[in-house]
C-alpha cells in the first residue's frame, strides 16, 4: 500500500500519534486477540478499543479473525498486519509507504515463482 501527500497519509499519521492505537498494534503484534484482551493488555475501555480498531481496519493496519469456540459461540481476534512504514521527504513532498504482512508475503511468494520459472 502506497500514500503519497494524500489524506491518507495524514490520517494514518494522526492514527498512529494516538497512544490507543499504538498500544492496540504492539499488543495485537504477537498474535490474534480478542478485544476483551487488548481492553486488559492496553488499560482501555471496549468502545475505545472497538473505536481504534475500527480505524486501524479501515487502513488495513489490523486484521479481524473470526473463530469459533468449542461451545459453538463466534469470536472475533485482531492481529496488526502492520509491518513496515516508511516515510520519504523529497521535492517539497512526503511520501509514506505501508507495507502489511499480506504484501510481505506475497512479495515472497512473487519471488519464488520467478526463481522457480513459473508463470
């Protein structure tokens, strides 16, 4: 995922600026959790936790996993799929670059194909 000077890039600065949202994707870094956790793990309330993950989701910053218990209830976990960002200041311009998990791995899987030879 690329921004350019877009508001993109200055929400997800302003996002990023916001102590919940950062406590939510260090603590969601290690693995998928309920929002019951994060709330636990980041000393916040559930709406504040559903209200940052919401925001996190829309700039794919955090991945929502659905499970289901062994009683048959349906929970949901987020995970960060945050993994690098990048800012670049040129020509009176900043660019900021997002790279998530996803893209890393499709990167790698690119990679392989082409050292393979296949299409």
């Amino acid at each position: 995922m690329q921004h350019g000077g877009s508001r993109d890039s200055v929400d997800i600065f302003e996002l990023l600026a916001d102590e919940y949202a950062r406590k939510i994707l260090l603590a969601a870094d290690g693995g998928p959790k309920t929002a019951k956790t994060l709330s636990e793990e980041c000393n916040a309330s559930l709406t504040t936790i559903y209200r940052r993950v919401s925001v996190l989701q829309e700039h794919e910053l955090v991945e929502e996993h659905h499970t289901v218990d062994s009683d048959g209830s349906h929970r949901s976990k987020f995970e960060t799929s945050l993994e690098e960002l990048h800012v670049e200041i040129s020509d009176g311009q900043i660019s900021l670059t997002v790279e998530t998990r996803d893209k890393l791995a499709d990167n790698f899987t690119s990679m392989w194909s082409d050292l393979r030879g296949e299409d």
